[in-house]
C-alpha cells in the first residue's frame, strides 16, 4: 500500500528538533576547532546544567529556593564550571597524549558525570518546566511551543556570535593558533593553559544552553537524558555541516532534523525499525566518503 | 643465575629499568638457584586449582566466570583496535551482538549444529566489520569511533529489532546443547575459547602482520614510507577483531539463554573501551584481568569486601539520607568504572597490566620489584604500552 508522504509536519519538527542537535553541535565544533577532539563529555554538561536549575529552584538540599532566572544563572554557572574542572583535571595532565586517549577520557568524563547527576537524583527522569510557556501557534497537526522559538533563536544568535568571535577578536585566533601549533603560539606570547581553559569553560557554558533549554522542552531530565536523545545526532549534524564550521553546525542540525523526522514518519517500523538511526548512520557515511570537510567546513 | 637480569625488550615500565639495574649492581641479591622455581610453581599450581577446579566447581561462581571469559575475548578482541592500531572502536556491542544473534537465528530457526553457530558467528561479525572498515578505515583520524558508534546505535535502533532475525522484543532462544547445561562446564567451554582467542592474538602479534599494526600505530606516515600498506592492514585488523567479537557473542547467547537487541546499547560499547584501557592497552594478560573485573563487578558488589566499602562510601556520602544512599548504591558501579578509566589514563598509563607486572616478572623467575607499582608518567607519555604509544 503506497500512502501519501507526510512532508509538512514532520519537516517542520524535525527543522526544531535538528536545531536542538545544532546547538548541542556547536559546542563540539568549538573544541574540535580549538582542540582537534571530539567531546563526549558535551551533552552531560548540558544535563548537569538542567539538574543545577532544577535544584536551585526547588531548593534543593543546602541550596536556596531560587527564583528561576537566577536558577538558570546558577545552571549556567555550574556547567561553565564542569568545563573548567574537565579541562584542569583530565585535558591538560593529557595535553601531549595521542587524541585517541583524550577522547576516551572524555568518554569517562561522560559516565562519571551520568554517575553524580544519579547519585544525586536517581534513575527516575524529574519533572522540568520550559522557561517559557506557551505556544506560538497549535493547528492540531503542528505545534510550536515559545520554548523551541527561542531555542531556534538562540541557536541563530550564538552561531553567528561564535563565527564572529573566532574571525574577527583577537582571542578567537589565539585559539585557532594554540589549536594549529602550540609552541609557535606560547612562543609569541600567548599562555596556552589559559587558552585551554578558556576553550573548555565556554564549551561548558554552551552545552549547559543547550542543555537547559532541551530539556525544558521535553520536560524532563534524567541521569544521561542528553546523551541518549541528541549527542549522536549532534555529532552527525556537527561532522556534515563541517566539523571546523559554527555555522555549518547550525546546517547540520537542521538537515539532520528535518531528513531524520521524514524518514521515522514515512518508512513504517515493519519495513525498517529504528529508521532514523540508519539515516544518520547513512548521512554520516556518504558525508564522510564524499565531502570529509562537510557542507561548509575547510580543512583548517 | 647472574645478579643483573636483563629485563625483556619492552616489558620493564621506562622509569624503571636504570634504578632497578643500578641497584642490583650495588646490593647483589641472594642467590637461590633453581630452588627459586619452587614458591613459583606452588603459586602457579595453585592458580590452575582455583580457575580449573575450584571455581567449575562452585555454583555461585561459574555463570559470573564464564561471563569473564567471555569479555576478555571481547576486550582482546577489542584490544587489536584501540591497543594494536590505535583506532577507536565504540560499535563493539553491534558485532557481538550480530555474533549472538547470528548463534541463535542459526541454531533455532535455522535448526545448524551447535559447533557450526560459532563459525556462522564469527564469519558473520567478521563480514559486518570488513564492510564498515572498507568504507570507515580510508577516513583518517577520530572519525573512525564516530562511524563506529553510529554503526552500533543503528545495529540496537534497526537490525536488532526486524522480528523475522530477531523474534522482535520476545528474544531469540539460544538453547545450550545437553553437555553443556551445566554452568562450570560451560564456564569451562568457555575458557577454552578465551586459550583460543590469546593463541590468536599471540600469533597475530608475532606476524607480519602484528609488526605492521605496531608499526602503523607509532606513525603511520613512516609505516607507509616503509611500504607498509596502512588501509590493508587496518582493515585485516579489524576483521580480525569482528570475527572475535563475534564468537564473544555466540558464547554471550549461550550464556544468557535468549537474545534480546535491547542489551547492546551505547553504555556496553563505553563498559567495552573501558575495561579494555583500564586493563592496560597493547598487553594481553592486562586486558584479561580488566575485563574479568568488569564482567565480574555486579558480583562483587553482591557480596564481597567490596560491597561493604561501597556501602561505606554510600553511607558517608549521602549524610544519612536514605533516598541518596540508595541512588549511590545504584550508580556505583559505573561510577567506579569512570574513577577506574579516567585514574588510569592520567596517573596509570599502563594500566592493570603494570600494575600486575611486578607478580608476572616475578613468577617468570626474576626478584620482585615492587617500585613498579608507584604512579609514574614516562617519558613516552600516557598511553603508554610496552614503549609505544596509541596515536590516531
């Protein structure tokens, strides 16, 4: 039975979605441009990030009940924060290691941060509120909540923001220099170690962004919820817009999104299970055979 | 026996060796003779007992080690990737469980002898791994654990779950034949597989083959401007590793009894690459070890002293609070897993391994040299295995 393809809908939730997986894959593009590494570590910032709002603004333990602007503040700091604390313990003792190791650590960083966010929460998903309620527009078929307009909002903000920041100031090509050849770079005068830290505490403050509006718009947080939902689709989006690229990141996910949600709701689960894992295993594949580089990446 | 022994090429940790060699000169050791082969083989002898009879004899026992056996095959299988070439491998979980599925499809529906699933198993993961290495392994770099990782979700999202391999959520029975009902027996059956598995790993090593991984490894613009043909041997490599995996996965199905995709997620791909670094990358009786204690870590936590310093720590980190004591309850395990990894690539480079070389050399005859057991960053930096280094 041929049925008619469902286009709209689909589309336009997974152009959502896939900038949730955009602006979870800036953060990887900013440390492989800066440290030639993949992070597995990025998602678990962003749901240590929403566990920290979450806290504060019931008041959790010694903490004081927060209003929730402030809770997100404190989220923002606590995940600027883990970045700062994965870079001084685990990257830089690892600085000279092959990059293989590093991201094996940063694998563990992820299962140690899984372990405290269920040390201090359980295995139970809690319950989170979107910052902003509402809809923009609900037809039945489609619905945009106010969360995922700010989500794409932010995601077009901070991709732009970042593009900028690495091309046009001064400590954006600091970056790009410690990332193509430290000694030259430590040589004419730029620290490497503050580099380094600089690079990861932003990293950190971009997944706990991510991290903390993705999750107010599924509405719950769990131990590891966003490195189930969107790391790998994160990591797809970043490698096929240009694993060296933000806006291309910004692409990527949206892409991603949109072809994703068009295959789980047109290929019927009898035919293929799981079909939106095998289109990113197939978008992963023919970009990486055909254009390493990705849509808008340069080998740089 | 002269007072300096030469160590083996390779085996002595790099800090290690000169202050070892000074020392012997400066206070010669007693000498035993071939006496000292007396103690060693009481230990050795012992040993033997405890993994042969002892331990096929206890029932509480052989079911957790026979899951031993089986991930060490994995971690060595494992181990030719990340510790030989030095390529990153997260989709492990999809070929054991195509080894497992493969065991199972064959022997229930497609009604195969039991000795014939294992080969099926193994050609089957075999050709899964040469298939995704032809088209990963011509990409350079870390993009090899993203494909990796993608290819095993897909494997759990997608293959795993067509009902007609599979038999859908319900599971594909695996029945073990008569003989092997008993768990010490099939502990036993699967240790002779785990003897199999290190001959061919021992032979692989000792190959043309095993010196072009290692060479590859170190650098692979110099392997190659020695003729080596990197992409060839990669790929053989993780063939090699796909078909191991695979029996590790026909085994895992007879162990559990039936095969449900669900099991070979995301967080069995990290235990993998976990147990494999924390044993000790490159060295064979390391990543044994390593994936045991992984394999055998529920059971410990069951009853042993371990459970009571998890309690303990459970305990003292939760302030009394009843409903956290139970969460660290609940996540230490993995907790202590990601401690483990991360502790042994900043401070341990060479993992359980060297930790354990101190018994192994003494057991081969040489004095004991406990110094070996000390934190030390070579020169060569971490990850270092037998003075080289994994690169990518």
């Amino acid at each position: 039975m041929l049925m008619a393809l469902d286009v709209v809908a689909p589309a336009l939730s997974g152009a959502i979605q896939g900038a949730v997986y955009g602006l979870l894959g800036l953060g990887l593009v900013l440390l492989y441009k800066s440290n030639r590494v993949f992070n597995f570590a990025q998602a678990e910032f962003g749901t240590s990030a929403a566990f920290a709002v979450l806290f504060a603004d019931n008041g959790t333990g010694p903490l004081p009940n927060l209003p929730l602007p402030l809770a997100v503040v404190f989220g923002l700091l606590v995940a600027t924060g883990l970045g700062l604390l994965t870079e001084r313990l685990v990257v830089r003792p690892l600085f000279s290691a092959p990059k293989v190791t590093l991201v094996v650590a940063t694998a563990g960083v992820t299962l140690l941060l899984i372990s405290v966010q269920g040390f201090l929460a359980g295995a139970e998903p809690s319950v989170l509120q979107p910052l902003f309620a509402g809809d923009v527009f609900d037809t039945g078929s489609v619905r945009v909540t106010r969360q995922q307009l700010v989500i794409v909002l932010v995601l077009v903000v901070l991709a732009a923001a970042s593009a900028l920041f690495f091309s046009r100031t001064r400590t954006g090509t600091a970056i790009i220099a410690v990332s193509q050849e430290p000694t030259a770079t430590s040589l004419v005068g730029i620290s490497v170690t503050r580099t380094s830290s600089l690079t990861w505490g932003l990293a950190g403050l971009l997944g706990g962004i991510a991290g903390i509006l993705l999750s107010g718009s599924t509405g719950f947080v769990s131990p590891g919820s966003l490195t189930g939902l969107a790391l790998i689709p994160a990591f797809t989006a970043a490698v096929f817009g240009g694993i060296t690229s933000l806006p291309g990141a910004f692409l990527g996910g949206v892409v991603i999104g949109v072809v994703e949600a068009l295959a789980q709701s047109n290929i019927p689960k009898d035919v293929l299970p799981g079909s939106g894992r095998v289109v990113l295993f197939v978008a992963l594949l023919s970009v990486l055979l055909i254009r390493p580089a990705g849509l808008l990446g340069k080998e740089a | 026996m002269t007072a300096v022994v030469d160590p083996p090429v390779g085996r002595t940790p790099p800090a290690a060796g000169p202050d070892r060699a000074a020392e012997a000169v400066a206070r010669p050791r007693r000498e035993f003779g071939p006496v000292r082969w007396v103690p060693r083989a009481v230990v050795l002898l012992a040993l033997a007992w405890w993994a042969l009879v002892y331990v096929p004899g206890t029932f509480a026992y052989s079911a957790f080690a026979a899951d031993a056996c089986i991930y060490a095959i994995i971690g060595l299988s494992l181990n030719i990737v990340i510790g030989y070439t030095g390529q990153l491998s997260l989709g492990h979980q999809g070929f054991v469980g195509v080894g497992a599925f493969a065991a199972a499809y064959s022997l229930t529906v497609q009604e195969v002898p039991f000795a014939a699933t294992f080969v099926i198993a193994a050609g089957l993961a075999a050709v899964f791994a040469l298939v995704l290495g032809l088209v990963a392994l011509r990409i350079t770099g870390l993009y090899l654990a993203l494909i990796t990782l993608v290819f095993g979700l897909t494997l759990e999202g997608s293959l795993f779950e067509i009902p007609r391999f599979t038999n859908g959520g319900a599971g594909q029975p695996a029945d073990r034949p008569q003989f092997l009902f008993d768990d010490g027996r099939f502990y036993l059956f699967c240790l002779a597989f785990l003897v199999l598995a290190c001959y061919v790993d021992y032979r692989l090593l000792r190959s043309k083959t095993g010196r072009a991984l290692l060479a590859l490894k170190e650098n692979e613009r110099v392997a190659e401007a020695f003729g080596i043909n990197v992409t060839a041997f990669k790929l053989i490599a993780f063939t090699l590793s796909g078909a191991l995996a695979g029996v590790a996965g026909a085994l895992f199905a007879y162990r559990i009894g039936i095969v449900t995709g669900s099991g070979f997620g995301f967080f069995l791909a990290l235990t993998f690459v976990l147990m494999t670094v924390v044993g000790g990358l490159g060295d064979r009786l390391g990543v044994i070890m390593g994936s045991s204690f992984f394999a055998v870590l529920p059971f410990l936590l069951e009853d042993s002293p371990l459970k009571r310093a998890e309690e303990a720590i459970a305990g003292v980190l939760s302030f009394g609070d009843a409903g956290t004591e139970a969460n660290i309850i609940q996540f230490f395990p993995q907790a202590l897993g990601a401690l483990l990894l991360l502790l042994t690539l900043v401070q341990f480079p060479g993992g359980l391994a060297q930790q354990v070389r101190p018994f192994t050399d003494w057991l081969k005859g040489e004095p004991f040299d406990a110094r070996a057991l000390l934190p030390h960053r070579g020169s060569s930096g971490p990850g270092t295995v037998e003075g080289s280094s994994v690169r990518a």
